[in-house]
C-alpha cells in the first residue's frame, strides 16, 4: 500500500464587524464598546496562534464620528482596525464593512453586544460542519438585572429563535455571521430604517438558502429601561408596514397593504405571535414558569407602542427623534 497522510482544511477567514446603530459617538456607547472589545479579547484565549489568525476585527464608524473614537479601544484589542465610511446609518456601515473585507465570512455585531465565552468558537464549528449554510447566528438576550428586563428581553427578543440549536428563519440583528459573497448578493436596504433586517433575510429564503441558529451563541444586548423599549417598538412597527409596502414577497404583506384599517389586525396578530413565542422560550431567557403570567400582561401594551410607528409609515414620513442610525 502506498503512502497515506490526513489532509487538513484551513479554518474559514472570518472578519467581525462591529457597528453601533444606537446612540452612537455617546460616552454611553463608548463604554459599552470598550465591554464588548475585553470580551472578544479574551475569546481568542481559547485558540492557539495560529487559528487567531483567521480572524480580523474592524470598527466601523461614520467619518463625521471617527474623530471622536478613543484611542484607547485599539489597546483593548490588539489588531482592531477602524473603517472611516462616507455614511451615517447603521444599515449602509455594515454594508460598506462587508464590502471592505476580503473574509470569507462575516460577523456583524452591534458594539452594545458583549459575546459569551465561546461564540467564536461555536461559529467556526458552525461553519466547518456545514459549508453551505448562509448565516448562523444565536441567542440575543438583556443583561437581566432585575425581572422586568428579563420579561422584555423575551418579549423583545424569542421571535428570532427556533426551540432548538439547528435550522433557523430568522437571522439575528444583533449578532450573525453571513458569508460573505451571499451578503454581498444580499445587502440590507438602506431606505427603510433599522428594523428592516428581515427583507434580506426573507429574499435568502426564498432562493433557497439555509440558516443555522446555536442557542449555545449568547450575546448580552444592553438594555436602557423604557426609553429605549418605546423606541424599539416604533422601530418595530415601522419596519413591519414599510417593509411590506415595498415588497409585496413578504409574510402578510396583504394585510398591511389593506391601509392604516389594517392596524387593530396587525397589533392583535403581532401579540399572538409573541404570546406563543415567550411561552415557547421563556426558560432561555431566565423567565421562570410561574414568573410567565406577569411577562405575558405586558405583550399587548409593546404592541400597541408600535402603533406610531405603524401610522408614520403609512403616511409616508420617516421616524424622528429616535436613537437608533
């Protein structure tokens, strides 16, 4: 017999985009950067020399904001690179980081996540066992200091998740890896405002490519109380009415293109949806069973914050006074 020698494959390049697309050049989100930039460094503890090296980080930031980054950030993780970009929205940053990079995949994180130990290591895994796959992402969650942020981080958040680790619908906004000729095929629309995420993934799905969602990927979302839920939830519904006005492809598209009537629909069918999803999920996100009833009391009233949203939409207007790029 001749000869056998075990070929080996190199790891997939992989570039992490981080953008902040809420309340960014605040002092706020400069610290919350810095708490996402010690997490990532001490990820890398978890490979040897070599496999650091497929991986490269970028901060991607707006040029009118550029000269206002901290110095220090760049101590905080050795080899992060700052993208200045001719752009201010969170959508068109991200979009201009993935047509930056020559990785073969991407991961977008929004710079107030902060990963839980081993999500680079649970992606690279992802992405070795199945070569095809689009995008991987995991769990969202909010710190849960106290109860209600728990409650609103289910409520906020379970819609993105299956019950399981394995195929997925939806792709995480916060937190995913795409490959990076796919997104490139698919970038987000810019127009459209920040929520607007699902109008990639939706055209991804229809062309017949595959999601995979780790719940083991953990991400820790900040969470600013009220403020920034009233906020979300404009976002939200916004998102909901414009991004099916202009792609009648979407889910239910046909009874947002009913008009404004639609509405009291849109709400009721909305809050359903999460009702079966917090029930379905409340465990991931620290919610104890007999906790579930009080969290459940809350979903109609989120709802029913995205009205304004909803109704802008329809009107025609952008949404002002928000945080959000």
């Amino acid at each position: 017999m001749g000869d056998s020698s075990e070929t080996t494959t190199d790891p997939a390049r992989i570039a992490i985009l981080i953008v902040s697309d809420y309340a960014g050049g605040e002092e706020k989100s400069w610290n919350d950067l810095r708490l996402a930039l010690k997490a990532w460094r001490d990820q890398l503890e978890e490979f040897d020399s070599l496999s650091r090296s497929a991986f490269t980080w970028w901060l991607v930031e707006s040029s009118r904001l550029v000269p206002l980054v901290p110095g220090d950030l760049f101590e905080l993780l050795p080899g992060l690179r700052l993208l200045s970009v001719e752009a201010e929205s969170s959508y068109a940053l991200k979009n201009a980081g993935v047509e930056a990079t020559q990785a073969d995949w991407v991961a977008l994180v929004d710079a107030d996540c902060v990963p839980a130990p081993g999500w680079l290591r649970r992606l690279q895994a992802a992405i070795a066992a199945d070569p095809g796959l689009a995008a991987v992402s995991g769990i969202t969650t909010y710190p849960g200091r106290n109860r209600l942020e728990r409650f609103f981080g289910l409520l906020d958040r379970s819609y993105a998740i299956p019950a399981r680790s394995g195929p997925g619908y939806f792709i995480s906004g916060n937190a995913a890896a795409y490959r990076t000729n796919l997104y490139l095929r698919y970038p987000l629309t810019l127009d459209l405002g920040p929520f607007a995420g699902r109008m990639q993934s939706e055209a991804m799905i229809r062309d017949g490519l595959r999601f995979h969602v780790d719940l083991a990927m953990r991400t820790v979302h900040d969470f600013e109380g009220w403020r920034m839920e009233r906020d979300i939830r404009r976002q939200h519904g916004f998102a909901t009415v414009i991004t099916r006005l202009r792609d009648r492809r979407m889910p239910q598209s046909w009874l947002v293109r009913l008009g404004p009537m639609a509405i009291p629909a849109i709400v009721l069918g909305k809050t359903l949806l999460t009702l079966a999803d917090a029930w379905r999920c409340h465990a991931l996100y620290g919610v104890r069973g007999v906790e579930l009833p009080l969290a459940l009391l809350l979903c109609p009233l989120l709802h029913v914050l995205e009205i304004p949203g909803m109704v802008l939409a329809y009107s025609g207007r952008q949404l002002s006074d928000t945080a959000y790029r």
